[in-house]
C-alpha cells in the first residue's frame, strides 16, 4: 500500500481523547480550530500547552508555535502495516488549573502588567561591549574624559619637601574622597564619582583581566528564560530565576546634583495659578544638563522653561489627563537644544493670615517626599533612562528630577528637589511596593492582594528588609512588611538660582497652555497682540524680540503654518536672540502666511469712540440696540 501523505494525532485532555488528520507541512496553529471543537465553549484559545507527553513531557504553548511545521519536531507519518499505525501522541492542557491561579482568576500568559510600560529591551538581556555600541551623552563623554582628581595645596607644616614635589598631604585626592565629601557638607557622591569609585573596584589593569562593566541596575522579577529548563512563572520557578531578598539601604550617589532655574520668572510663572485659583498646579520641566563644579564630576539640571500638561486642579491635588502634544513639545524643545529634565508640582496652603505666608507641610516631624509622589516620580524616572556605556544593559538610572514647592518653616515659599533611587524605580516597575495613606510610609504588597487594575499580573514578592539604628544605637535589620519609612527610597539635591540670570527665552507674557480654568486662554489674538501684528501695520522689530517664548513656540508648531527648516530657524532665533537670522526669518514664505493670518483675525480699531457714539445716540435708543451695535463690533476670533 503506497505510504499516506497525512497523519493520525491523537489528543488527550481532561475532557477525554480525540484525533486529527493532519498533513506533516501544516502549522501548529492549524490546529487550533479542530481542538477547540472537541473543548469546552468556555477555553480561552490563549491558554491551550501541547506536550509529547502526558506527564514529564516539554510544553509549549500553542500560541508560541506560529509558524513550525508538525514535520520539524519529529511527528512523522509512520508505515502502516495490516491497517494500523504507530501515531504519535500530543496532549492539549486545559486552560491554567486551580493551582495556577492568581486573586481566584486563571493566568493568561498574553496578560499586558498595566503599570508604567517596561523598556523595549530586556534589563536582563546584556550588551557586548557596551562602550562601543552605546550612544551616551556628550556631557558624559565630557566627564569620562576629565581626570576629576581634587587638587590640593602644599601643607606648610606636614610637608617637607620643595616646591615641585608632592607627598601624601598634598598629592591630588580622588573624587570620591569621604574626607573631601564630609568637609564641603556634600551629603552624596555624584553619579561620575561614583562610577570611579565602584570601576577601581571592579576592574583592576595590574590583574590583566578582562574588562567588565561596573554598573549593573537592580532587577527584583522572576527572570523570564530561564536556563534550568522548568515552565516559565508562574507555572515554575527555582533559585535561578527568582530575586533575592532585597535589604534597603540609603542611596549613597545621585545621577544628579543640583537643579539650576534660569530665572525666578520660571517658578513665579507656577505660582501665579496657585495665587489667582488657590488649586496646586503641576509642570514639566525643561531644560539641559550641564557640568556642576561645586561638586567633583557633578552634573547640574538647568532648566530654561516650564510646560503644564492637560489637568485638573483640586486644592489638595492634581490628576494628570492625556497629554496628547507632548511629542510635539518635545520637538520644541530639541529644536531650541533642549530636553524633559524633570517635573515640578505644587503643595501650597495660605496661612490665613494675610501677609502671603504659607502653611509647613513638610518638616522634620512630617515628611519631605509623600509615598505616593515617589512611586509618581519612580515611572517617569522609568520611563527616561539614562544611556551610558559603563552598564552591562546599556542603561543605568535616570537624570529625571522631581522638584516641590511647599512652606517652609518661616512661612515663605520654598524649592525641594529630589530623585528616587535606582531600586525604588525597580520596585514600582516589579509592583512590589504601593503608596500608602500615611505618607511618611510605604506599603509592601502582598502575593494575593485583591485588586482589579491588576488581573492577571504574575506577581512575584520576594523578603524585603531594611537596616535601621534602634534605640541602643545598634544597626539592626527589620523586615519591611508591611511598610517601611519611604526615606529609603528617594536622595535630596540641592537647588539654586544663577548668580548672573541669563535666560534662554527672555519673553514671558504670552498666556500660558491648558489655564482656561482662571480665564486665561492662548488666541491668535493674543498671537496678534505679542508679535504687534494688527489690523493696521505690522511690527517686525517686535516680533523678533517676542518670539523668544517657549510657550509661543509650542503654540506656533500647534498652528502648523511654518515648514521645518522655518521652524528651525525660529526656534533658533528664540534662542540665541540674533537680529540677523531674525530678519531672515522675516523674509520667509511661512511667516508671511503666519502675519497674513494674524493681520485677518487681529482685533480692528472702533470706527469711532464709544463716547461719541453715545452722545450721538442720546436717550432715544435702548440699551439692547447699544449692546447689538457694540457686539456686532466685536470679532469672534
């Protein structure tokens, strides 16, 4: 008997055993609908594993096999012979059994984890070489390439020799000096000191070993792929794959050291919502990084403007809404050199009294940093990574700064900035940890919390423990379920203004976005009004020197009139203030599209004064046919 083109599959489930025809060269998934007619209405397609075996056997799902042929893994037709033949079996598992489950719900391997989206890449998956494939900033490069070695005088009483020489008293001390630190009151190392301090450690040229990179960021989830062979979580797990326990310390470097606002017209900008609405406002920082030299190898944010985002603003709070610009903000900013460093948001209560002053919220015998604010502040630092080529995954931390304004103990309006650490960020992405309504505190979650957002997350919680000084003075470990103070989490960093003020954008009265709340609102009338642009005449000398308004950029790129090169250029004249490629500016297509627009919807003169108009009238006409001349004068643009 000539030999079949097709074979027999014989399937067994709890639901009993059927068969399929099917040819060797067909996909796995084919088979998906013959198997769901022999299983229960019920089955989530997702679900279905296949197994040589019905015990001990390798599981696959059914989902992950798109795309291999039955014929790739040994399922071959067999001769028949007196009419039988050998099949080769394959068992279809039902969805996830009861000891598989999670909060009472099955586990679907397609679950999305609904907190802050994780990187494209892996943080378990490495980089060879990084420090050849890795595109960190030129601020970096820069400080990699700096000695940032403390120079020091010669001792005049501890040093004995000439003026050429140098011994131990005086010889250059390392960046990372405890010493050094402890006598300028530099409470932590900057990121760069850091890096010397652990790579003299890690890697040592005399040894003649290989180089390895120094950095590595925490990872507290179950690894996914994991070597020893078992199903991945939570179907299997072993000492491989799942974290350690995770003893919290005090963070003893920050990736930033000092945040730097180009102007006080910057804050004052903020609070003028809080002074006209009494509701606390939050905004985006933008800005560069530049070299801080009050620290050695320090890095300092300077922000230069200040973007608020669609919300909605309570008296004790705000919720963000959907930010659907902010791609285009951002292109702003790149186009005038910079970039999002931060983010800053108010806590502000009048004291009642009033002279101005402001209730102290934060205080030693309070808090400085709520545990809800560091689990905000932990995703957006998660959400923008540092890149640098001293990490073994590419990326180590964030520059990402979080900056409050709140009372002080005075009574005055005072800047706090801070920066989560590296593991806090871990534990709100492995969702280990959840702000709590005491904010002094933060929460431990439990494996078998109840909570809707999170159906179907493979939740793994491991020991965390954290070292605290007890009444005798003893540093002692204590088990942080179910909270710990949330000091743990976050470092301070210094903050300031510059001696000389020299500001990117020198303009700031166009009506700032997203504040129609309080009646402020961004026209093009208000376009009109701050280029001089009316009905009349045309300003250019007034449009040059106003355009250098962040505000009024992201409100032109809104428009989309003017092409790239022309943004471009406006951008750059913003920037940089120049006359002359502002007249350049001037002679091009979109700006004269951009005046003719301003110049049809700009506010027109009264054809006479209303004063005049009434004495014309007199008493003869009512004040409704005044009220419809007087609106009929007006223009809805």
């Amino acid at each position: 008997m000539a030999p079949s083109n097709t074979i027999l599959l014989r399937f067994e489930s709890k639901n009993g055993q059927f068969r399929l025809t099917v040819d060797p060269s067909d996909h796995f998934t084919s088979l998906l609908s013959g198997i769901l007619e022999n299983l229960p209405k019920d089955v989530d397609s997702r679900s279905i594993i296949l197994s040589n075996r019905p015990h001990g056997g390798e599981d696959r799902l059914l989902s992950s096999l798109k795309g291999v042929a039955i014929e790739r893994v040994g399922l071959n037709a067999q001769p028949i012979v007196n009419g039988h033949a050998a099949v080769p079996e394959a068992t279809p598992l039902q969805p996830y059994n009861s000891s598989n489950r999670l909060n009472g719900l099955p586990i679907l391997p397609a679950n999305e984890f609904p907190i802050a989206a994780l990187p494209k890449n892996s943080p378990t998956a490495t980089i060879k070489n990084p420090w050849e494939v890795v595109q960190q900033s030129s601020l970096d490069d820069q400080l990699d390439n700096q000695d940032g070695k403390i120079p020091r005088n010669r001792d005049l009483k501890m040093c004995r020799h000439g003026p050429k020489g140098m011994c131990e008293y005086c010889m250059p001390l390392e960046p990372y000096s405890a010493d050094y630190l402890s006598e300028k009151k530099i409470k932590h190392l900057s990121f760069h000191s850091y890096l010397r301090k652990i790579n003299s450690a890690t890697n040592k040229p005399e040894l003649k070993s290989s180089y390895m990179p120094p950095l590595s960021e925490p990872y507290y989830r179950v690894k996914p792929d994991c070597p020893s062979g078992h199903p991945q979580w939570p179907e299997g797990i072993c000492t491989k794959c799942q974290p350690s326990a995770i003893t919290l310390q005090p963070q003893t470097y920050r990736m930033v050291d000092h945040v730097e606002f180009a102007s006080p017209a910057i804050i004052n900008s903020l609070l003028d919502f809080w002074r006209k609405s009494g509701a606390q406002r939050i905004g985006f920082l933008y800005g560069s990084y530049k070299q801080y030299t009050e620290v050695p190898l320090g890095i300092k944010a300077v922000v230069e403007a200040i973007y608020e985002p669609p919300q909605v603003d309570e008296v004790d709070g705000c919720t963000l809404n959907d930010w659907d610009n902010e791609k285009d903000v951002d292109e702003v900013a790149r186009l005038c050199g910079l970039q999002k460093v931060g983010v800053i948001f108010t806590d502000l209560l009048d004291a009642g009294v009033g002279d101005g002053s402001v209730v102290c919220k934060r205080h030693i015998d309070s808090y400085y940093l709520a545990s809800l604010e560091v689990a905000f502040s932990a995703r957006l630092q998660a959400r923008n990574p540092k890149p640098t080529k001293w990490s073994d995954t590419g990326r180590f931390g964030s520059d990402f700064v979080t900056c409050v304004l709140s009372g002080d103990e005075d009574g005055g309006i005072a800047i706090t900035a801070f920066q989560v650490s590296n593991s806090a960020v871990e534990m709100v992405r492995a969702d280990i940890v959840e702000p709590s309504a005491d904010p002094t505190v933060m929460l431990v979650r439990s494996e078998d919390d109840d909570d809707d957002d999170l159906q179907g997350r493979m939740r793994y919680i491991p020991e965390v423990f954290y070292r605290r000084i007890n009444e005798y003075g003893v540093s002692v470990q204590e088990n942080a379920k179910p909270s710990f103070p949330v000091e743990y989490l976050y470092v301070t960093l210094t903050h300031g203004f510059p001696t000389e003020s020299s500001p990117a954008f020198v303009s700031a009265d166009f009506p700032i976005e997203n504040r129609e709340v309080i009646g402020e609102s961004q026209e093009l009338r208000a376009v009109a009004r701050k280029l001089g642009v009316s009905a009349s005449n045309i300003e250019s000398e007034k449009g040059i020197q106003s355009v250098s308004d962040f505000h009024l950029l992201c409100f032109l790129h809104g428009m989309g009139v003017l092409n790239k090169e022309e943004e471009s250029l406006l951008c750059h004249v913003a920037r940089t203030h120049d006359r002359a490629e502002g007249f350049q500016l001037l002679n091009t297509s979109g700006w004269a599209t951009l005046l003719a627009i301003l110049q049809e919807s700009g506010e027109r003169p009264p054809k006479r004064p209303l004063a005049s108009s009434l004495e014309a009238l007199g008493n003869d006409y009512g004040s409704n046919d005044q009220l419809a001349k007087r609106f009929k004068g007006a223009s809805l643009n």
